[in-house]
C-alpha cells in the first residue's frame, strides 16, 4: 500500500506535518528539477530514517545579480510524482515569502572556507546557501542531511556551519551520480544543446586524467592542475574558469599531495557553467 505524501507550503504547515512522523527524520534539500542524483539522496535517507522529507525551494539569495536565477530549471509537477514514487513522506515547496519575512536581515555565513573556489568566483553565494539550510534545519528539524560530494565546497561548508552552530543533525555526504559517459548529474545540465552536452564530458574527461596520473605516483598538484588545464583547453567549446588541488578538509591550495586531496574544477560550455571533482588519496 502506497502512503499519502504530505506536501505543504507554509512553516507552520511544516512543523505540524514534521511533528506527524516518526523519527528519525532524513531531510534531503533541493531546488528541484530532480535528476537520478538527487533520488540516490532520497534513497540512501530511506535506508537509515524512519520518514523523510524534501524541501524544493529555488533559493534567490544564492545567485548572484549576473546569475541564472530567473532561468533556473523547473518542474514541480514532475519533481512531486518522482518524490511519490520514491516513497517521500513530506515535500516543502514554500514561497520566497514563506522563507524571508519581510525585514529579513539576519544571514549565516561562514568565513575561511567559503574564501576559495566557488566563493571566490560566486561571491555571497555560500551565505545564501549557509542561510537556507539553516532555515531549513529549523523548520524541519531533521535527525540527519543528505547533500551530494558534486557541490564538495558546499558540503564542507554545511558541515562547518552545522557544527559550528550545534546543529542536531548529522550531515551524510553522498557520492555523485554520473551520466553514462561521466557527466556529473545536475538540473544545469538541461541547458546544454546537444553539441554542448557532448562536450561537457571533457569535466570528467580532465579529472580522470589527473587521477590517473596521481594513481601512477605524480603527488605534485601543479602537474595535476596542469593536466587538467591541457585538457580542457583542447576542447573548443569549453572554457576553464578554475581549477583547483587543495586540502580536502582546509581547502587551501596545496603543492604536494600528501594526504587527501579535493580535485576541482569550474568549467563554462558554452554559456553553462559546470562544476565537478574527484577526491584524491
Ligand atoms: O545544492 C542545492 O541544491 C542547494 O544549494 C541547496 C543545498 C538545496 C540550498 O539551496
């Protein structure tokens, strides 16, 4: 038997239907559009919580004034019978209004890890990030949090932001999900043109270069930066905006790689902008 899935607009909707279930509680944040990677999500918090829920909110305050907010992708109907399908029990679809009251201007943000990489090209990207899933942890309470390793600053700053303000909630990170030919899964995707699509592969493409490359022994991070930049540069509709070789869990740039590694890459195809990386060690 099919259980009814509960789906609500505002926060005190949320909270009542929150205080229905049974714990524990798994929360999986989107901005929908919902692909393969944000089911694995959905599905690995079905393993290990006893109910689950997911927010969809595009969320204005994470795009920048030049960004894609207003073309951003979207499908409720779509992303609501995936959801069903998947056995979710609670789906959060608020309003701007029902997430920033008016006068809002309190934000969560964190500092040195949200310096490099994304932050530094998308500034006050992480604050919006940092301060919706601080919201959304409040609304929903949830006993643990289900984010993919494709956003693997994001990741990062979550779990600093979590236990720096004592979060209740256990953050679990999980692998990303890849198309047949290696293109990371993500509802940008859905721009690309079917000249650009082919050539979006050349993200994975360039990180596995580097792997392979680290796995035959190379611990020099310029050599493997520079890997990467050779490779993209020979594909003609793709342009390198960074790529980076950094300490895992400081995200500082790094020269030799003696323990883990965070391999990162932001690249545009066409007018798309894609990001992708492999952990190394
Ligand atoms: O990864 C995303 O889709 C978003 O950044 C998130 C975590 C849902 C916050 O808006």
């Amino acid at each position: 038997m099919t259980k009814t899935m509960m789906i609500v607009k505002t926060l005190p909707e949320v909270r009542q239907a929150r205080g229905k279930l049974p714990g524990p509680l798994g929360l999986v944040p989107t901005m929908g559009y919902l692909h393969e990677g944000h089911l694995s999500l959905v599905r690995r918090a079905k393993e290990v919580c006893a109910s689950v829920a997911v927010s969809i909110f595009v969320n204005p305050t994470q795009f920048g004034p030049k960004e894609d907010l207003s073309r951003y992708p979207r499908n409720l109907e779509g992303d609501l019978s995936l959801l069903r399908e998947a056995g979710v029990d609670l789906v959060w679809t608020p309003d701007n209004e029902d997430v920033y009251p008016p006068g809002f201007q309190t934000w969560v943000s964190v500092e040195n890890l949200t310096l490099p990489l994304e932050g530094a090209v998308r500034p006050g990207h992480f604050r919006g990030v940092t301060t919706v899933v601080a919201k959304l942890f409040n609304a929903f309470t949830p006993d643990r949090a289900f984010f993919g390793q494709k956003d693997a600053q994001q990741a990062a700053v979550i779990r600093r932001m979590s236990l720096d303000l004592n979060f209740p909630v256990e953050i679990e990170i999980c692998p990303t999900v890849r198309e047949a030919d290696g293109l990371a899964m993500s509802s940008r995707n859905a721009y690309l043109n079917p000249q650009e699509r082919q050539s979006a592969t050349v993200l994975f493409r360039a990180l596995s270069a580097a792997k392979t490359a680290f796995e035959h022994g190379d611990k020099d991070a310029g050599h493997l930066r520079a890997l990467v930049e050779f490779t993209i540069a020979a594909e003609p509709l793709a342009r390198l905006q960074y790529v980076s070789c950094a300490d895992f869990d400081s995200l500082e740039e790094l020269e030799q790689i003696r323990g883990r590694a965070l391999l990162s890459l932001a690249v545009f195809v066409g007018d798309t902008r894609l990001i992708d990386n492999f952990i190394l060690g």
